[in-house]
C-alpha cells in the first residue's frame, strides 16, 4: 500500500528520474555499439588481436561496478568532472563494450565457412564481403549482444547514482541512507520494469531484422 | 584453355613439409570438361582452388586463357571464374534473384541487363524466374539450391568454370538429374569446366577427359576410354576399378556395333518383343544387360523411327577390343 501511495505522489519525479536513466543508458549503449561493432568486426579479421582484445574487455567486466565509479572519480577530477554525468557514462560504455565486442566477434567468425567460402570466390573483396554478406548474416547476433548490453547497463546504471549521475538509482541510494524502505523498493522495481521493457522492446527488433531464415532465427535466440 | 605447369603446393607442418599438390603439369582445352578424380586428401581441391587463386601455389605457373595469372588482381579473376561448392554456398540473406546477380552486380552491370540475365540463366536452369526471384535460398530443396548455384556461377559468362563436388550431397536420383542438366546447358555454354569428384561413375559421365591424382600427384591424365582401357599403373586401375571393362562400355553405344551397312528393314516394333530391343544410342553396359536376360542370345536394334535396322550378340561385343571410343560422350548422357 506504502508503495501505490509513494508512486501516486511522486509521478512525476520518478518519470523524470526514468527519464535520466534512459538518457545515460542509450547514450552509453550507443557510443558503445558505434565502438564496439566495428572493434569486434575487426578482430575478426585479426585472429591474433581478438585473443588480447577480449581478454582485456573480459577483465573490465570483472571489476565492480563501484570499484570502476571509483576509478573513474580521480581521472576525471583532472578536468573538473569528477562526480556526476560523465564518469557513470565512461564507466557504462566500458562495460557495454564486452558483450558487443563478443557478440559481434562471434556472429562474424560462426559464418558458415561455405559461405565465406563462395564470397570469397566470386570475387568479394574483404569489404564487399563484410557488407554484403557476413555482416546481415551476423546481425541478429550482434543485435542479441545489444541486448544483453542494455540490460546489463540498466542495472549497473542505478548504482552510478552514487557518484551524482541520477537516474531511478536515485531512490535507492537515497533511502538506503535515509532507511526509507519504500522509497529502496519503488526505485528497485522501477528498475527492473526498465530492464524488462528494453528487454522486450529489443528483442521485437532482433526478431525484426533478423533475415528470413530459420537458421538464422534459431541463432538469434541464443 | 588451362594450362598448368610444374604447379606445386607445399603445406609447413611440424612433422615436415607435406606436399598437397605435387609437380602437376597438364593443360585443359577450350570448352572440355576436365574431371579432378582422387581418393580424399588427394589433392584435388587444392589444385582446384589455386586456379582462382584462393590458395596461392608454392611453385609453377598456373595460365588461363594464355595469362599467368599470378599477374593478374586476384579479385578479377575470380569474377571471372565460375565457382561452385558442394554445399551451395548460396548467400541466405539474399533472395533467389540477389544471389544468381551477385556477379554482375561486383562487376556494376546495369539493372536492364542484370534483370534480363536473371531471367536468362534461370530459363536455362529449368526454373521459372518468376516463381523464385524474392525467395530465399532455405526455402529450397537441395537440387533446386544447387541449380541457382551453378546459375550463380554462370551468372557473367566466365569462360572457365571451377566445381568442386557440387553434386556430391544430393541424392543418387537428383544427381543423376543435375548431371544430365549440366551436360545439356554444356552443349550450349560451352565453357571450360574443372569438375572435382571422387566418383568414377560421374568422371565418365561428365569427363571429356579425366585427371587421377594420388598425394598431390597426377597419376594419369586422359580420356575417359583411355583411362579405362589403359590405366597407367597399378593405382589407376585399383581406383577405376576391377569393372572397368563393363564400365568401359558405357562409353559406347549400340551404333559402335554395327558396321553402318545395316538396311531398313520391313519390320517395325511391332513385330519384335519391345523386351528385347536396344536403340541405335543406347549405351553398351545397358546394352549388354539386356542381351543378359534375352533368350536367344540377340537383340533387335531399332532406329529413331521404331524401324529394325539390325541384331546385335554376343560376337558384336568382341569387336570391341579393336575400336576406340569414337561416341561423343555428351550424346550418350541423354
């Protein structure tokens, strides 16, 4: 009950607050993606790079969100930016880069070898053949990666409210000091709903653009 | 015309070098079919692939059409050479119109031509242009995929086809079919085709001439008849087989037989048992099957009009030892 009444009064806070954490996670997200597709579609052309690249980006995604917001609060403090927008949006778009990197390196390796095979053979070039053939049909992957991406920066995206960058984590860091339970539950549960809804939506878009093959469907289950 | 010189291919590994490919020299002419025949590891494929320059050879000189073409951009030449694969290769994210065009669309035709060159290639294939031009390569059946790919292939009119065991995944029935389809669009197109395969039956049948190849070596490179006839050595003749003699005959037909003075005579098909009678272009090996089951140890022979032009027994086939196969073998495919 504490709960509808919290979300009757506070409306419009928290469709502001909402709105914050889209704006960080879709900025983070697509900086990531216009860096981490064209990374990963690199790597996969450069078999001994891809080996360091993921390792490093797996390392990144091993130390603790709150450790990396720590990290980053030194670094930036150089050009007065401590706190707030910019070291949550660095954080977010070095932890959406593995999952795209991954995803995009893998959907262009898992091309059917006869199918690079005959590209190859009917006189692609290198480029000719990304664009035309491997990447539409690593697409649904790279997408499922976007994906995974989003979701995970959502979550991730709440405790950058501890270094002022605001969004529905917010609620949560606030009546964790405060002890304010509801509030704690409401910015958790917005959260979530978040999650689920980008989750939902990206998920009709992966289905959207994947090719009409029933292969390739199957894949962009994974 | 192919024509390959001391063409040697020399893969590093920690045991040693292997050598894939092993000194080949032979040259292809002007609109033959050439089948590359081995057991697997052969080599075979690796020849194949260094034509079109997928595999760059250690040693030797590759010329089609007189180039060398280690001279020439490898992408160039590929566009320019026809290519098919077993398993089709067809691109899936294109429809069945996008992948036949992939050629001419690298080589920047324009629309008018890439559209009537679409409708061209699959009249020829025996499909309606139509019925498949926004389909996708999944919604087909492996022959019907395996014609776009060779349609693929002829897609800019390249003088030279390369196929590496394009039929090879299709069943008997369907292979039987394709290799029929090929040597028909063949007597039109009249390209010169490498044809990979590790089957005698589909080398005599598509092969104007036949390429053996052991651990990277040419063992024997000849007619169809001649491999047959006159295997090189003792791997030539395991690899064709102990049959060869009756596979042999299929290269001739019930017209080798006759001595050509044969008259028309009164009877027609009626008269005979239909059973027991061969026509002028049956092939031998059926032939000789039938004369198998026949009571009186004869055939009737008729002609294009159903007419009797002659008996053949068992005394005809003797005459085999003496004469070369002078059929054209793309005739007897019919």
């Amino acid at each position: 009950m504490e709960l509808i009444e919290f979300v009757q009064s506070h409306w419009e806070q928290m469709l502001e607050l909402a709105w914050e954490h889209v704006q960080l996670v879709g900025l983070s997200v697509g900086v990531a993606i216009l860096t981490g597709v064209p990374f990963g579609i690199y790597i996969s052309q450069r078999e001994s790079l891809a080996k360091w690249v993921l390792a490093v980006a797996g390392m990144i995604m091993t130390i603790p969100s709150i450790a990396l917001f720590g990290i980053m609060i030194p670094i930036f403090s150089v050009i007065n930016q401590g706190i707030g927008f910019v070291p949550a949006f660095t954080a977010l778009v070095l932890y959406s880069q593995l999952p795209i990197i991954r995803n995009t390196y893998v959907a262009i390796q898992s091309v059917d070898p006869n199918i690079r095979d005959a590209a190859i053979g009917m006189g692609m070039t290198p480029l000719q053949r990304l664009r035309q053939v491997e990447i539409p049909i690593a697409l649904p992957v790279i997408m499922a990666g976007v994906r995974t991406a989003t979701i995970l920066t959502i979550g991730i995206a709440a405790i950058a409210a501890y270094i002022g960058a605001g969004g529905l984590g917010e609620y949560i860091s606030r009546g964790i000091s405060t002890s304010y339970t509801t509030m704690v539950q409401v910015g958790a549960i917005a959260v979530s709903i978040l999650a689920l809804l980008a989750d939902f939506l990206l998920g009709k878009f992966q289905k959207w653009i994947a090719p009409k093959t029933p292969m390739s469907n199957k894949e962009a289950v994974r | 015309m192919i024509e390959l010189k001391d063409v040697t291919k020399v893969y590093k590994s920690e045991e040693g070098d292997v050598k894939a490919v092993d000194g080949v020299t032979m040259e292809v002419g002007e609109g033959e079919i050439c089948v590359f025949l081995g057991p697997s590891g052969c080599g075979k494929t690796t020849l194949l692939r260094m034509i079109n320059r997928m595999i760059e050879p250690t040693r030797g000189t590759i010329r089609v059409n007189g180039q060398d073409i280690q001279q020439m951009d490898p992408y160039q030449l590929r566009r320019s050479i026809g290519y098919v694969i077993q398993q089709t290769g067809l691109f899936p994210n294109m429809t069945v119109e996008q992948n036949v065009t992939v050629v001419p669309r690298l080589l920047g035709w324009d629309r008018v031509k890439i559209k009537d060159r679409y409708n061209e290639l699959m009249d020829m294939m025996g499909l309606n242009p139509d019925e498949y031009r926004d389909r996708y390569p999944w919604e087909l059946s492996g022959g019907q995929q395996q014609r776009i790919g060779v349609a693929r292939a002829l897609a800019a009119d390249p003088p030279v086809m390369l196929m590496d065991e394009p039929f090879a995944a299709l069943d008997p029935v369907i292979r039987d079919h394709l290799q029929s389809e090929l040597l028909r669009i063949q007597r039109t197109v009249r390209k010169t085709i490498l044809f990979v395969s590790h089957q005698i039956d589909e080398a005599i049948r598509l092969g104007d001439t036949i390429a053996i190849f052991q651990s990277g070596k040419l063992m024997q490179h000849g007619t169809p008849d001649e491999l047959l006839s006159r295997p090189a050595n003792d791997f030539v003749s395991r690899f064709v087989g102990s049959d060869r003699h009756l596979k042999r005959l299929s290269l001739f037909r019930v017209r080798d037989l006759l001595d050509g003075t044969e008259k028309k005579s009164a009877k027609n098909v009626g008269q005979i048992d239909p059973q027991y009678a061969v026509h002028l272009d049956t092939n031998l090996r059926e032939a000789l099957s039938i004369l198998l089951s026949s009571p009186t140890a004869s055939l009737h022979v008729l002609d294009e009009d159903q007419q009797v032009v002659g008996r053949i027994n068992w005394k005809d086939f003797e005459k085999l030892g003496a004469i070369q196969s002078s059929s054209d073998p793309e005739s007897l495919a019919q």
